[in-house]
C-alpha cells in the first residue's frame, strides 16, 4: 500500500486523503523500528556558553575540553545498556534559537543545560525553557535540567535555579533537576540515568 502511495506521490497525483493516511502509516513503521532497535532521541537545548557540547563530549567519554561553538547542529550515538541514544546538540546562539523547533520531532527527552554562574541570563533562560516547552511537538517529551559548572565559585545552587525557571509550574510532563559539572563529569551519570529510566517507562513499557 505505502509503495502505491508513494508512486503517487512521485507523479503528483495524490489527493490529500492518500497524503495523510501514508505519512500516518510510515510514522507507525518509524515507530516500530525504534521501538524495535530500542532507540532514544534526546535534544540537548540551553544557551549558548551553557556547556551543551562539554557536557555530551563527557558522557561520551570524550576530552570535554576541547570544545568549540556549536553553530547549527551535531549528533552523536551512544549505546546504553539495550538502548541506543542519539545525542543532539543544538546550537543556544540568539540567532540560531528560532530553528530549534526544526529539530523537535520524535524527540523523546530534553536536556536542558544551565550556565550556573550566568547570574545575569537566568531571566532568558526562564523564558526560552517555557517557550520551548509550549510547542506541540514536544508534548510529553521527559524534561531534565542540568545545573552545570557547579564547580565555579558562587555558582547558584540547584534550588536557587529551580526557583528562578519556576520549574514547579511544570505540569504536563516528568521533570528533574540535578547538578552537574560537564568537565569533570560529576552528575552525569545520575542525570542520564534518570531521564533513560524515565523514557524507557514510557516507551518500552507495553513490549
């Protein structure tokens, strides 16, 4: 049936209807093949500075010291236990931030990655998380906040920065907050772990 319609499709001649019911039947097939393979989409999302790219190089077991801007987009695959995760980072520059949402379907968890000591953005921070969280392709996706360069001095505590995202107005999905430190690696395992046990509930649950 999907090859007629995509015969169709090719030579023009398919009428709305026929558009619907096989973008419908190659996202079941999509989703049988992840559920299958056991494949994570995670969207590492933050501003730009916030340590995004340290943070995916440490749980890679990478040197997370070389790093550099991310302008546009990197993925990475890490395999974990019986799950593959496919890591993508995403570029927190201003003028990058209004193409994120190109990047949001069949996500299932967000990473969000916080400067810590930048005192002075929390305010921008606050407000891209909640937009971020209103689109509609991102219903239901785990959340996960990582608290990074805890190491700094006078680095705001995690429940500082629970208080200033006003986190607690979360209510349409599983969120987590944790502290972090992407060059020494400190958090990072918890963090992960928690947000993969969480996904997998939801996903994997019904095989």
């Amino acid at each position: 049936m999907y090859f007629i319609y995509l015969y169709l499709y090719k030579n023009k001649k398919f009428k709305t209807i026929e558009l619907i019911k096989f973008k419908m039947g190659l996202l079941k097939i999509l989703r049988k093949i992840k559920l299958k393979e056991h494949q994570v989409r995670l969207l590492t999302l933050g501003l730009d500075n916030s340590g995004k790219t340290t943070i995916i190089k440490s749980i890679l077991g990478q040197d997370p010291t070389s790093t550099s801007p991310t302008l546009g987009f990197t993925i990475n695959t890490l395999k974990y236990g019986n799950n593959t995760i496919n890591f993508w980072d995403i570029g927190g520059q201003t003028t990058i931030r209004s193409y994120w949402r190109n990047y949001f379907e069949e996500t299932d968890g967000v990473i969000w990655v916080v400067d810590s000591g930048d005192k002075l953005r929390l305010k921008d921070c606050k407000e891209e998380l909640h937009n971020l969280l209103k689109q509609e392709k991102l219903a239901g996706a785990t959340l996960i906040v990582l608290c990074n360069k805890q190491d700094i001095n006078g680095a705001l505590k995690v429940e500082e920065i629970k208080n200033l995202l006003e986190l607690e107005s979360i209510t349409s999905r599983h969120w987590m907050i944790m502290p972090c430190c992407g060059l020494t690696g400190d958090g990072l395992k918890e963090g992960l772990n928690w947000i993969m046990d969480d996904i997998s509930s939801r996903i994997f649950m019904l095989e």
